[in-house]
C-alpha cells in the first residue's frame, strides 16, 4: 500500500539536512534517499535517530548493516 499524496514527505529536503554532515555527502544523499523513497521517513537530525523511522532502521545492506544514514 502506498501512502497519500498528502502525506508524501519531501524526501530531497529532508535527505539533504540528513546528510548535511556526511563525509561521503553525495553517497549519502543516494541511499537516504532510496530509503525515504521506501519509507516516507528521515530520522530527525544529522545522524542516529533511527529508532524513530522503523522501516528506514530496518533496511538493511548486503552485508547486514544500515542502508540508511
């Protein structure tokens, strides 16, 4: 199920003040962004968080840790 229009959150935005503090600021833009594309959710903040968004926390890469910054 997807969510409503009205609900759609501005992922750019949120990803962009996301991962304003990111070393690596453009790989981090691309996997917030895949993952709030998924999730309609950025954890509050810079970093940590994620407890706040449990399908953004629950993703995870081939290796088994976060996908999501």
């Amino acid at each position: 199920m997807y969510p409503t229009p009205s609900l759609l959150i501005d992922c750019a935005a949120a990803c962009d003040y996301r991962c304003s503090k990111a070393g690596l600021h453009k790989r981090c833009l691309k996997y917030c962004n895949i993952c709030c594309g998924k999730c309609q959710c950025v954890p509050p903040g810079t970093a940590g968080n994620r407890e706040v968004c449990p399908c953004y926390n629950e993703m995870k890469n081939s290796r088994g840790g976060h996908k999501c910054p």
